[in-house]
C-alpha cells in the first residue's frame, strides 16, 4: 500500500472513531440535555405559614361528614374538651401526613428538579414529599405511608412558555392521620385521594399558594381550602430540626393518653381518668 494510501486509511479510521465517540457521548446521561430552569417558578427560600393555615374549618368551613363519622368527629371533640389527644397523631410524634403537613407549621423548602420536586419541613423527623413530574404512571401495589405517593405535572396556564401551576394528585396514604389539630377524621379505608395547585401570586412572588381537595369517603362531597406561605426574606442560615420525641410528654398505653410530669412520674391527663393495666408489674405492698 502507498504511503498515500495509508494516509487515507488512517484518516478514514480516526473519522469513524470520533463520530463513535460523539454518539457515545450524546448518548450517555453525563451529557444529559441542558436544563432551562428559567422555565419554572421560582419555589426557591424558606416558606413560612401566614396566619393560621392548619385550621381547615377557618378556610375550608365546616367539614361535610357522612353521619357515621360527624358522629365519630363529635366524639372526638368531646374527647378533646376533657383533656385527650382527640385524632391528632403528632400527639404521639407520629407525623401527620397529607394534608396537615402542607400547613408548613415548620419552615418548608421546595427543591425542583425537572423529574421530581422535593417538599422538605423541619418537623416531627419525617416531614418530606417527592412529587413525580416525570410522566411515570401509578404503582400497582405501592406501600401506604403518611406522605403518600404523588404524581405532579406543569401547566404553562397562559402560553408564554414558563410554567405557572404545579398540579398534583396524593394516593395510597395509610392512617392515622389529620387534616388539623380538630381532629377531622378519614375514612378507615385508606381511599383518600388529595389534589393540589401549587403557584406563585402573579403580583406578589414571594407568596405561595396551595390549593387542596380532599376526596374521601368519610365524606359527602370534596373539601377544599386555599392556604398560603410567604417566602422568609432572612432566613436561618441553620435549618431549624424538632424531634418530637425529645421534647414530647404524651404517653399512649393501649387507646389511652396520659402525661409524664415534671418529676417523671405518669399522671392523668382528663378528670376521672383510670390508670393504666399494671398486671404485669408486681405491685408494692
């Protein structure tokens, strides 16, 4: 072969063996596409609750219960007027779940990333969400948990080519949980369907918007209220951390509430209350 000639052929190898390499590359995730964040709200900054946005009754109105659990409701607030823990599970540092911890009764965070959005709270240990916006359809048989399992999408509501509105549907939560400290209760079915609007006010950008919808079958129609979080100008350059149980007084023995006292001793925590079952200790002569 002439000098020429071997020449060509290496230069004709070397072009195949860059144009491989360039398709490789392309083709792996650390040459992902460029992410035009530009495009989404700006959910960045520390939201903070304004007014009182756990109280569902003062935005949402009284809850439209079937007769079976406005009887249970009444019950529970009765119980709550003589010193029980009503259906509030934070009570007992269970977190409360979807849709009392979109309250923000702690500092929240909101962290988008083009597949899925994180909801972060400083509360209760296990105050978290992750919204799916990458198009995945609904598990087949997912474990229940407070939070439940959400599936979001952007909506550009106005056709300027930035998304307005984050929309979300919550399945498959699993019980106890609570709308607010009222102790509105679910269904026991743990068929509850929550939707939500999420979006910045177009005047004010620093104010948050969360549109809820409950479906349940404790209920005879859906329930909904617009609640609101402003973003924190100066906020702690330390993210705020409770641990419930550090602090927390409550003691659950069987269905019962009761409260650990200053000196560590278990003491009542309504009128009248009975102690608990001490069978298995020996008792003290």
């Amino acid at each position: 072969m002439s000098c020429r000639s071997s020449i060509r052929a290496a230069v004709s190898v070397a072009s195949i063996y860059a144009v491989a390499v360039a398709t490789v590359l392309l083709a792996t995730p650390s040459a992902a596409q460029v992410v035009d964040f530009g495009k989404y709200p700006n959910f960045k900054g520390q939201w903070v609750r304004t007014g009182n946005p756990n109280n569902w009754i003062a935005l949402a109105g009284q809850p439209p219960l079937t007769p079976e659990y406005q009887k249970m409701w009444e019950g529970i607030q009765a119980d709550l007027k003589a010193g029980g823990p009503g259906n509030w599970p934070s009570t007992f540092c269970i977190p409360a779940g979807m849709p009392a911890m979109m309250s923000f009764y702690d500092p929240g965070e909101i962290i988008v990333t083009p597949g899925t959005t994180y909801i972060l709270i400083s509360h209760n240990d296990d105050s978290y969400r992750r919204i799916y916006t990458d198009g995945r359809e609904w598990p087949t048989d997912p474990a229940l948990t407070y939070a439940g399992y959400s599936i979001g999408q952007w909506v550009d509501e106005d056709g300027d080519g930035k998304y307005d509105v984050l929309e979300v549907e919550t399945r498959f939560l699993k019980n106890p949980r609570g709308y607010d400290i009222s102790g509105i209760p679910f269904h026991s079915d743990n068929q509850t369907v929550i939707k939500e609007r999420l979006y910045l006010d177009k005047a004010d950008p620093n104010t948050l918007y969360d549109q809820i919808t409950v479906f349940d079958h404790a209920l005879t129609r859906p329930y909904s209220k617009t609640q609101k979080a402003t973003r924190n100008p100066n906020p702690r350059p330390v993210w705020f951390s409770e641990v419930c149980s550090e602090t927390n007084t409550h003691v659950r023995i069987e269905n019962e509430n009761y409260f650990r006292s200053a000196d560590g001793k278990l003491m009542p925590a309504k009128k009248d209350q009975a102690p608990p079952d001490l069978r298995y200790f020996k008792q003290k002569q």
